[in-house]
C-alpha cells in the first residue's frame, strides 16, 4: 500500500502544479475553481490508471515476463515528461475563462500519464479499484489545495511539484525493476 500511496501523490503533482497555477491566474471565486479542479482532476487521475490497469491485464499473458520492464520503462518517461514540463511554462497561461470544457480537458490531459503508470499496477499486488480510488482522491485534495496556494502565493511552487513528481515516478520504476 505505501507503493500506491507514494504513486498517488507522484500522479497527483502534474494537477496540482495546473491547480496552483489555474488558482494564481484566476483570483476571483477561488472557491468555486477549487471544488472544480479537485473533482475534475481527481476524477480523471482516478479513472484512468483504472483503464491503464485494465489494458495492462488484457497484454498481461503476452508479456508478463516482461512487465516490470515495461512498467520501469513507462514510469520513467513519464517522469522524465514530467521533469522537461516542470521547466516550461503552464498550459494555464494561455486560458483566458475556465470554462467546464477546459477543466475537461485539462483533467484528460493531466491525466492521460495516469493511464500508462495504471500499467504498473497489474505487478503490484493491490486492489486495483482501492489503489484508483485512493489515486483520485489524493488528487482531489492536492488539486483542491493547490488553488488555495496559487491564489494566495502565486505561481513559484508550480514547476516545483511536477519536478518533484517526475523524480518520485522514477524512483518507483527503479523500485519495481530492482526490487
């Protein structure tokens, strides 16, 4: 369980980092942004490790003796995609309203990484629907929290967290390989 937790919090930097800067750049009802980036996010980084699982286990027969290497192997570009984000500036740059329609696409495309890392959990031995669950809703709150952060500090913590995330991602994918 510690494996998911730690996966979780790595998962859910890539929309906290969204979140804070979302949070910065939109300082009226921070509220209402708050609910909506924590159950937009938190749902997407919930369902699609689901999915990843899902597809993992339906390879899984072809390729089991190569899992740990395929999971170490998305693991790491993830990361590393993480890493290269976190010295570029944010998507939420160029968003002018949030609208429903962004935060829906900004909650697939903070989660799609989910659904590669979902591969991971088909060597790990969890419950997929538990590890999922506690996945969205890590990232609930860390989405939730990260407009309060923006909208009282700003946008210095953003590349921070996806750096962060990144690194812990890869330090997970060295675990599964080596130990």
């Amino acid at each position: 369980m510690f494996e998911i937790i730690i996966l979780a919090l790595a998962l859910s930097m890539d929309a906290f980092a969204v979140s804070i800067g979302l949070g910065a750049k939109n300082k009226n009802k921070t509220a209402s942004l708050a609910m909506a980036c924590g159950l937009y996010f938190g749902f997407f980084q919930g369902l699609m490790p689901l999915i990843g699982y899902m597809g993992g286990r339906g390879v899984f027969g072809w390729i089991e003796a190569y899992a740990p290497w395929v999971a170490f192997f998305l693991l790491v570009l993830i990361g590393a995609k993480m890493i290269y984000e976190s010295f570029s500036d944010g998507i939420e740059e160029d968003i002018a309203k949030v609208t429903h329609r962004i935060m829906l696409v900004l909650a697939i495309a903070t989660s799609i990484d989910a659904m590669a890392a979902g591969f991971s959990l088909t060597i790990l031995d969890v419950n997929p629907f538990i590890a999922c669950a506690i996945i969205g809703m890590t990232t609930f709150f860390f989405s939730v929290f990260g407009v309060y952060i923006g909208d009282k500090s700003g946008t210095w913590l953003e590349s921070k967290a996806e750096l962060l995330g990144g690194v812990v991602l890869i330090l997970i994918a060295i675990k599964i390989l080596f130990m």
